[in-house]
C-alpha cells in the first residue's frame, strides 16, 4: 500500500462563501489544526481561501424578459457578486490574522462552487481540504446535492467536512 | 454564531475496517494531525479505534435452505467476523504504537457500519470522525451509498474522509 510521509510543507485549502457555516469550518480548522500545533510544530502551513463566484447570468436576447437584464442590470448583478467576494475575503482573513504561524493566500474563481473547489484543490496541490457542511440554498442543494457532499465524493484529496454545532 | 473554542482535550474516533483505505486514514491522522503537532502541542489527543462487526446472519426456519445454516455454521460465520476484528484491531493498535504522545482507545461494536460509526462518534464524545473513502464492497455502495458519505451527512461532529492516492 502506498506509503504516508508526514507533511512538512501542508497546504491547506479552505473553502469560504457567504455562509456561517463556512466561517465556522475556516474558525475550526485555525483552531485546531493550526493553534493546537503549537510552537513545536514540525509542518509549515500554508491556508488558501478559496472562494468560487457564480459565473454573470447569460440571457438569449429572444427571451421576453430581456428588456429586465439589460446591460446595466447584468453589470450591477455582476458589481454585487463581485462585491460580495471581496467582503467574504475580508472577513476570512481577519479570522486569520491572529494566526502568525502560516502563510495566507487567497483565490477568487468564477464557476461552479463543486466544480471550482475541487478543480483549485488539485490545481493548488492541496494536502487537506476544509469545508462548511452547507453553501448551497435548500433547494439548488435539493437537486443537486450539497457541496460538500461532491467535493468530499471527487476532491482528490483528503476532506474535512465541519458542521456548526446544533446546540 | 458559536464561538469556536480550541480544543484541549481533542477526541479523535477513526473508523477502521479490513480495506487499505481505512489504514491509509489511520496512517494519514497519525501523521498529520498527530505527529505534525510536534512536542509543543497545546492539545492532548485521545485516538479511539472503532470497528463496526456486521451482526450474525439470522435465517428463517422455514427457509429452504435453512440447512446450510445450521447452528454450526451460523457459529462458524460469527466466529469468522470475530476473528477479523480481533485481527483489524490488532492491525491498527500495532501503526499506533510508534505514537507516544496520545492515549489510544478500542472499541468493536455489532451493527451496520454507517449506523454504528455515527452513534459511536456522537457517544463517544468526538471532535472529529476520521475515516477512509470507501468501506463497503462495490455492489453493496451502489445500493446503499458509501459509509463516508452517509457518515459525512450524519454525524454530528466534523468529518475528515481521507482518500487513498491514486498514482
């Protein structure tokens, strides 16, 4: 079987969105697999926030509701999206920054957030991926399954799937 | 949102099972999140090894071939599973014997795997459920789904599915 070296350089990528949900998984693992190491740690961290922006919506011309998304109505849904990738990133990483002991790094992709997490995994050579147990609305998660439930089937790598506490 | 507090006292459960993915997560939890920590680790771990036994085949006595299961060979199957977890345990406790720095628990209980992995999760208090990617055989997986999966969805603490390389 194959053989498992400790990691010295880990690279850890973790996915962020909007939800609570995610903010807690980004929280659990600084807590736990970066703070709890301690001084004496033998692996070098480097966390990586990915965060995947759903793609401008596309409308045919011929659709009778064009007149709705006109150019300026689609560059504004973009300007909020795009917004809102910023304000996602700014809080992650003011989560990290009591953190000293790891290198951050950041990556906005548009697409998918299945298709982008695990594409940027593997892409980003990750040792461990760590996700909130939502970041999907209960109906799109209604047909297409959760995130987390794709990522952890097809991410190459290890998952760590971090739920909030019910309590 | 719940504040997350770093855990000081961290109880890891890794399910174990007779296939090289589940000792592959064995190994990967040892070394990443147990070695890497290094001597001034802040957090004292507990690794409990649990192992779901399938439960004794019951048959009918009015089934037709409820004389190719007699008593004898009933017993015999049973002793059969015994005898696996007694020799998945010991497989176990021997890759976790090089790691002084944290107590190691056992536990063997009878049920479904999917079931008893998250029952045993949640009664035994954990911080994270580590387990491999697969666990059932192919035919049982496309009926049922995957352990992994069922336990990433229900089990109430956070769960780390490691995978096995495929180079």
């Amino acid at each position: 079987m194959a053989d498992v070296a400790a990691i010295e350089e880990r690279r850890i990528v973790v996915a962020v969105d909007e939800s609570e949900e995610s903010i807690y998984a980004l929280q659990w693992c600084l807590h736990n697999l970066i703070h709890s190491a301690g001084e004496g740690a033998t692996a070098r961290n480097t966390l990586i926030l990915v965060y995947a922006r759903p793609p401008p919506p596309v409308y045919s011309p011929l659709d009778g509701t064009g007149y709705l998304f006109s150019d300026e109505v689609t560059a504004s849904i973009d300007k909020y999206s795009k917004d809102l990738a910023v304000s996602v990133m700014e809080r992650a990483r003011n989560i990290c920054k009591d953190y000293s002991n790891m290198k951050v790094e950041e990556k906005v992709c548009v697409g998918d957030a299945r298709d982008v997490i695990c594409e940027m995994a593997q892409k980003l050579g990750a040792d461990l991926l760590v996700m909130g147990s939502h970041g999907y609305g209960f109906i799109k998660r209604a047909f297409l399954g959760s995130v987390s439930d794709y990522c952890a089937r097809n991410a190459k790598c290890p998952v760590l799937i971090v739920k909030r506490p019910t309590k």
